[in-house]
C-alpha cells in the first residue's frame, strides 16, 4: 500500500533563522494583560483565522494604561518585550490587538527583523489613496477621546487630513463594547451579546456615514469590530477595512501562496 505525502517538494534544505526556537510559524499577536471573551474574527481569538496565530501577554498593559491613563509611553517596555518573545518564538510577522498600538508602531518595528503590523490604522493611508482625495476614510474607533495625532502620525497617517473619526462607545452609545473594555464599566466578568453588539455597530455605521455623506470607506480600528464588518458592509454599502483584512494582508506577504489554474 502506498501511503501519499502531500509536501512542499521545495522544501528540501533547512537552516536556522537568527535565533528563531519555532518554525512553520505565522503570525504573533500581542494582546492586552486583560481577561475579557472575543466573538470569532476578534484578534484574540485564534479560531476564526486560517493560519497559524500565536500569542503574547504584554504584562501590565491593559485597556486602562494603554488608552484610559492617556499614557501609553509606560506600556513601551512591556510592549516591546513581548514583540521580542514572537520575533524569537519564530513568528513571521507582529501584530497586536488593540488599534491604540499604533503608539509603538515605530518602535517595535525598529528592534525586531521581521515585518510589523501594530494598528490597523496602518490602512488608513492606502485607503485614501484608493478612494482619492474628495473623499473621506470614515475611521470608527472604540473612544475617540483618546485617539491622538500622535498615533495617528506614528502609523503615518497625516493629521488633517482626508478621514473622519468616530467613537463607538463615546459618541454612539456601543454599550456591549463598555461591557467587554471600559475598565470603569465593565463587570468583573465581562460579557457581550453578539446580535446586540452587532445591532449597535450597525446603528452607528449607519448613523455615522448619514452624517458624512462624503466618507468613501469604513475603517474599523478596534480588534472586536471586525466580526461585524459584514453587517456593517451590508448596512452602509461600502468598502469596509478592519483587523481582519490588515492579518490576512499581513499573513499573505510573509507566507505567500501559490497559483494553480489553467491558459
């Protein structure tokens, strides 16, 4: 009987990477040192993405020090600490899971060797290039208070520019997401209801654009919208950016596919 190996028949000589201990690797997440549930297409959970994730805790830094002490610069150490564990886990690529990283996009991306993907808004500027300049990137966030030039420029996002910003839980009343993030609201055991939380993502994607007729594309900052980008999409009939589509971009230009097909 023959037993057929389904391998990568280019795959026929190794060697070590820097000091990578893993391989076969994709990509490494930092996430926040807070306990708190993700519906499938959350950044933290694992479940829903089609390559390989692994996690770091970055210790200490929560939703309070990263975005509610309006401090984020006491969460560097900790932050670059644990990009440096994925990059040496063998991780081919660094994300995290919190738009608010944006922060640190500098600075981790100069101490590790692999490619560095620390906010979403990293789209931002490829999507105004897409829709052109008589339009608006509508960025919806979780709190637009503590959205500062500073991460935006840190993700090279030009203040004042062409997007317009939104807060889901601020301005638009997201109470679900104050269950899961706000450390000042939530209970000791957060919780979410999906249908819920998707209904008042609808609300204000739909309550934000009628108020911006000129914004051209959604993007989504915060790593729990994306389960309800589809709705969101469905709703306001336009292009909509999140986490989701930076990982799988991110994953794609490590980790390139091959073609099969036909001429």
């Amino acid at each position: 009987m023959i037993f057929w190996q389904n391998r990568d028949s280019r795959i026929n000589y190794i060697k070590v990477r820097k000091t990578h201990v893993c391989y076969g690797m994709g990509l490494g997440i930092i996430v926040l040192n807070d306990a708190y549930p993700g519906f499938p297409g959350d950044v933290r959970n694992a479940s829903a993405f089609p390559y390989p994730i692994q996690y770091e805790i970055a210790e200490g830094v929560t939703n309070k020090t990263l975005v509610y002490d309006k401090n984020p610069n006491q969460c560097r150490d900790a932050v670059i600490a644990a990009a440096s564990k994925l990059e040496q886990m063998g991780c081919r690529a660094i994300a995290a899971e919190c738009g608010y990283f944006a922060f640190f996009q500098k600075a981790v991306a100069a101490v590790v060797d692999v490619p560095v993907f620390m906010s979403s808004l990293l789209q931002v500027p490829f999507i105004q290039q897409v829709i052109g300049p008589q339009k608006f990137v509508g960025i919806i966030c979780a709190q637009k208070q503590f959205l500062s030039e500073e991460h935006l420029k840190n993700v090279g996002i030009t203040p004042g520019s062409n997007y317009i910003i939104a807060g889901a839980q601020d301005e638009y009343g997201c109470t679900e997401f104050d269950n899961l993030w706000n450390p000042l609201k939530r209970p000791e055991y957060p919780e979410a209801y999906y249908d819920k939380t998707e209904q008042q993502m609808v609300n204000a994607a739909r309550a934000f654009v009628a108020a911006n007729p000129r914004i051209g594309a959604i993007m989504l900052e915060c790593t729990g919208m994306q389960p309800f980008a589809r709705a969101i999409q469905g709703a306001v009939d336009l292009p909509v950016f999140s986490w989701g589509t930076l990982l799988d971009y991110a994953f794609s230009v490590v980790a390139h596919r091959d073609y099969y097909g036909h001429v």
